[in-house]
C-alpha cells in the first residue's frame, strides 16, 4: 500500500487524526527546511547500507537507488505511481576546488523537484502543494561540493524496474570526475542473483587464466564450445558468438546506456506479466528469457534491447569463465534477434521466441552498437561457433534454423570513455571483415 501525502483526508479518518498528521506534516517540513540548511539529506540506513562506493583522485561518491516502497516512506507521495525513482547520491570532496554534479548524466531527463511535487497537484490542497514543493527541494542534491564538505541528497529519475546505470559527473575548474556505476533496483528478481554473478565478477575465484598475450587469449577462445547446450549437455542450442571483457564499471554500464535491460526471473509473476504483454502487444523490457548452459550451469546473466513489442527483441546470455584478459573478466556469451513468437513442443510453455536466422546479423549490430557506448576499447573476431551456409542452416533447441560465418565477436570494455576514432581491433582479422564477413569466410 502507497504512503499518501502528509494531511491528504482519506475516507472515514477522524478529524482529529487528521489535525494530527497535518502538524506531524508541519514539523517534518520543519525538520527537513533545516536539513536543506545544513546541506544534507534524512538518514535512511536501508539504502545508505546497500549504497554502492566509487573513489576517483579526492572523491569519493556513494549511490543507492530507491523501491518504490521507500520512495513513497521518504517523500510522503507514491512517485513510483508517477514514474518517479529517486536516486540517492553522496559525494566527498577531499580535493581542492568546488565540484557541481550534473543531473542529465543521471537521467536527460530528470525531473526538478518543482515538477514532480506538481505532479501531485491534483490531490492536495494548494498549501500542501506548497509543503510538498518544500520538502521535495529539501531532499534535492544541493551544488556545489566544497572542498572538504560531503552532500548528499536526491535526483528524480525516471523509473526502471531491472538495474540502472548511475552515471555521476563531477565537474570542477579545470576537472572533471566521471563515475559509471552497475546498480541493482531493489525488489526485482533479476536474472542474474540467482548465481551471485557480480559478486564472483569483482572477486575472482580460483582457479583463474589471466592471458596478457593475444595469441595465447585467442587460442583459448577458439578452443571454447560451439554452442550453449539442453541442461544435461546431450543437444546444442544457440552458438557462442559472443565475448564479453570487462568490469562491473566498464562492461556493464556500456550496456545499459545503449538501452540494454537485465532480465528478470522466471517466477509466476514474471510469467503473468509476459504473457499479459504478448496479448496486449505492448513492451515488457524485464521479460524472462530461457535458460541455455555452458559451463555446467544456466547463463550467470541475461539482458535484451526490446523493442517496440515483447515479440521483438535483441537478447543474450552470458556466462562468467575462468578466465581473465589482462586482469579483466571474460564472459561467453550468445546473442541473437527475436523476431516473433511462435508454438512449440520444445518449450514448456507451448511457446517460443522466433529468431532470426541471420544470428551474424545480431552480433554485428551489437559490435556498432557498443561503438557508440563511450566504453569500448578494442575489438575483433575469432572462430570458433563453426560456419553454416544459409542453404544448409543448423537448429537450436527450438529448432529454430540458423545461419552464420562461424565467428564469435570479442568486445573489450574499459571504464575510461573512448572517442570511435580510438577504439581498437585485435589484428586476427582485417578491421573491415569485422563488420563485414560473409558467411563461411575466413581471415
């Protein structure tokens, strides 16, 4: 049940209750006026304790991002209900000049507390509009960050379900201090907790192979699978044509800005909201994917690029090896483009995405989509997968036919933004087969 605003009537409360929550509402607006005079934000230990932290030079940021339950507690108003997600952010200055965060990093289009306390204009009275305008500036990031001062306060984004990518810039004279930050929604069941999968990412276990020579990284790459595999290994599916080098704070945030969704678990709600989704043909960004297995285990994590209907979508699975490039994490991974859906008995649903059977076609957006990511450092293709002519095409699990050139692209991400005239190819195959290979070609 939503919180509702401070001394907003409801049906069949008393007068006197009424009085009450007004002069409660009056105090903490009291309490909150003053907050904003001090530079701070109220103390909620819930998210400060998950909060993720980043240090840079002198700085040091810190970000949670708020459920819609904590959201309605802290602002007295169901912003969920609006579109609303409040992203908490926190930042110490240990350096020597003011530093000023800029709320379109966070989200182009954020919303000034003025306009998301008017959203609620409609259900409440003008001095409560007031009260709520003052409370909602309260709890707004303040600028600048002196030198040796920490604040922390809210920015007004908007809502995501799944995982946001916090994007923090601290400009100063001269300096800027840039932060790209994986945060996971509380209250979403993502695919991706069931493996612990980012914690295992940024704790490595043993035993790991960290390659430092290309040669030896590309050779062990070709020597993986062709294919992700049924639960106990006896059928191929999909092909691995994918890999993924990267970090938490590199990898990751490079997908999210390119409009990539973590998918979520396959439990009953999920289910219900993807076939309402099907019906009704409108997006589902979180929808569930099926599990494919590599490594023993179902994929570690799943994200898509919907599109303007849940029967359109990119989607690809990744699995966190045992290897490392130049200390980096490597994930194997499998893209492909869903294309519509269709009936099945290899489902046990009855159900399945149709893909395309141009898998090549996926990877290759993918590889021009991550160009523009700011975060790509290098690129470039090995074999691997194993060639299928159009005219001969292998199945996947579904019996989906597909086709490819036999190549798994190689994506290596780096937290430091890069210009497309900077990114890198590995010198496996000529940069211009990177976009371009036919099927069956080889370097």
């Amino acid at each position: 049940m939503h919180a509702v605003a401070p001394g907003i009537p409801a049906k069949g409360v008393p007068m006197s209750r009424i009085v009450m929550q007004m002069l409660v509402a009056f105090f903490v607006s009291c309490i909150l006026a003053g907050c904003a005079a001090t530079r701070s934000t109220v103390s909620v230990p819930g998210y400060q304790n998950r909060a993720v932290t980043r240090t840079e030079g002198g700085i040091e940021v810190s970000t949670a991002v708020l459920s819609p339950e904590e959201s309605a507690a802290i602002y007295g108003v169901p912003l969920a209900d609006r579109n609303i997600q409040p992203v908490w952010i926190e930042v110490e200055n240990r350096e020597d000049r003011n530093y000023f965060l800029l709320s379109p990093g966070l989200d182009p289009n954020f919303f000034p507390a003025s306009e998301a306390a008017e959203a609620f204009a409609g259900v409440v009275s003008p001095d409560q509009r007031a009260g709520l305008d003052r409370q909602f500036r309260a709890l707004a990031f303040h600028n600048p960050v002196q030198p040796g001062e920490k604040v922390a306060g809210f920015v007004l984004t908007n809502l995501n379900e799944g995982a946001r990518l916090v994007q923090i810039d601290l400009v100063a004279k001269q300096r800027a201090r840039t932060f790209s930050i994986f945060v996971a929604v509380p209250g979403f069941e993502a695919d991706y907790k069931r493996s612990q999968v980012f914690k295992r990412a940024a704790e490595p276990q043993a035993p790991t192979v960290n390659y430092t020579d290309d040669a030896n990284f590309r050779a062990a790459l070709e020597a993986l699978p062709c294919c992700a595999t049924s639960e106990d290994g006896s059928k191929n599916g999909d092909p691995l044509n994918l890999v993924i080098v990267g970090n938490l704070d590199d990898a990751f945030p490079a997908l999210v800005r390119r409009g990539w969704s973590v998918t979520e678990q396959k439990w009953s709600g999920a289910i219900r909201r993807m076939i309402a989704a099907a019906l009704s043909g409108e997006p589902y960004v979180n929808a569930p994917v099926s599990d494919l297995y590599l490594f023993g285990h179902a994929q570690d994590l799943a994200l898509q690029k919907a599109r303007g209907d849940i029967h359109q979508r990119n989607h690809m699975r990744l699995w966190l090896s045992n290897m490392r490039y130049r200390d980096k994490p490597v994930w194997v991974g499998q893209i492909s483009r869903d294309i519509g859906i269709r009936l099945t008995w290899h489902a046990s649903t009855f159900t399945t995405h149709k893909i395309d059977p141009d898998v090549d076609e996926a990877r290759t957006a993918l590889t021009e989509d991550m160009a523009y990511s700011q975060n790509l450092m290098k690129m470039g293709l090995v074999m691997g997968v194993g060639a299928a002519q159009e005219g001969a095409p292998r199945k996947n699990l579904t019996t989906d036919p597909y086709y490819t050139d036999g190549y798994r692209v190689v994506l290596v991400f780096d937290h430091t933004p890069r210009p497309l005239s900077d990114i890198e190819v590995f010198p496996w195959v000529t940069p211009y087969k990177v976009m371009h290979l036919t099927p069956g070609a080889r370097p």
